[in-house]
C-alpha cells in the first residue's frame, strides 16, 4: 500500500526562526543619552552574553526580587520595518544557565534603570566594563505609536553599532572610536 504525502501534515510542525506561536515581534527605539537620569529607579544588573555564530543571548538580571535567566533568540523578520525584531525567551534554572554559559560568547554587562519619562517607561541602560559611560536608552512599542521627545536624547535607533550584540561583539581596537561616536552625539 502506497501512503500519501500530505505537504501540510509534513510542514505543520516546521518553523523558520523567529515565526510560530512563541515568537512576539518587537519593536523599540533606541537613544544615546549624556547621563543616568537623576530620577531613574528599579535598578537591575544584566549580564548578557551573546552566543558566538548563533543568533541568540544569554541573559542573567539579578536584582531585589532574586535572579532571573533566560535564553533569547532575536531573528529579523522579513519586514519594512528595520526597527523589528522577533523574539522567543526561554527561561531558564540557574544550572541551566551554568551549562549554558560555557559556550563562548561576547559579553555585555549594564544595570539598566527604569525612568518614567513623556508618559511612558524607558529602560535607561548604564553600560559598564570597557563600555563605562555609554548611557543607551530603549523602548518597546507598537509599529503605529508616536516617538517621544525624551530630553537630551539622540536617537541611534538605527544605528547598529549601538546594538547590545554589536557593542557586545565590538572588537577592543573599535572600542575608542564608538565611545567618541557616543560623546560627540551626545553632549553632557
């Protein structure tokens, strides 16, 4: 007895990274700013280490209410749209992460702020390690919402330099320059 293909029983289960049910697409502006606003709260430390060749990061906040890890795979969908990205977070256990965690990786240590600022919440990211007074600001938002106008901010949305993977990933010799780039857009 000959069985049938069915091409969609075949492909049903099939999934190009960053599509299927457990990949949200986000979309966020990015900006540079001179200072940690003074009215900044929330503090948490992020230690993120993007997984060599791979498309995604390792990520551990530790802040007042404990620890928390996960995996995140950040894929450009085939959009317009520059500013998006399709995300899927696994969370993790902390032995979880300590495996994890030996692959090689470029890392990015900040503690990232929360800072009420034009109506809305703004991660207010303090970049530490050989990236100490690089100030990024960041906020999600719908692909219709208006931008707002947070003050002494330049914004580098699509600037790719100024990813978390990019600076990341920078290498040592490019690190110099893109702190110049960063202190001649912004002046404090």
């Amino acid at each position: 007895m000959t069985e049938s293909r069915d091409e969609h029983s075949v492909t049903s289960w099939w999934r190009e990274p960053g599509s299927g049910a457990y990949a949200r697409v986000e979309r966020e502006w990015r900006w540079l700013l001179p200072r940690v606003p003074a009215d900044v709260h929330d503090a948490v430390t992020i230690r993120d280490r993007y997984l060599l060749g791979t498309t995604m990061r390792l990520r551990h906040m530790s802040g007042r209410a404990g620890d928390v890890y996960k995996l995140t795979q950040k894929v450009r969908p085939r959009f317009d749209d520059p500013s998006a990205i399709a995300i899927t977070n696994v969370y993790l256990r902390p032995q979880e992460h300590a495996l994890l965690s030996t692959l090689p990786a470029a890392e990015l240590v900040k503690i990232r702020h929360r800072w009420h600022v034009a109506g809305v919440d703004v991660a207010v990211d303090e970049l530490l390690d050989r990236w100490r007074g690089v100030i990024v600001a960041e906020l999600e938002h719908e692909g219709d919402a208006l931008m707002p106008a947070l003050p002494e901010a330049v914004e580098v949305t699509f600037d790719g330099r100024f990813t978390g993977g990019a600076l990341a990933g920078a290498p040592d010799g490019e690190v110099a320059g893109l702190h110049e780039v960063a202190r001649s857009l912004v002046k404090p």
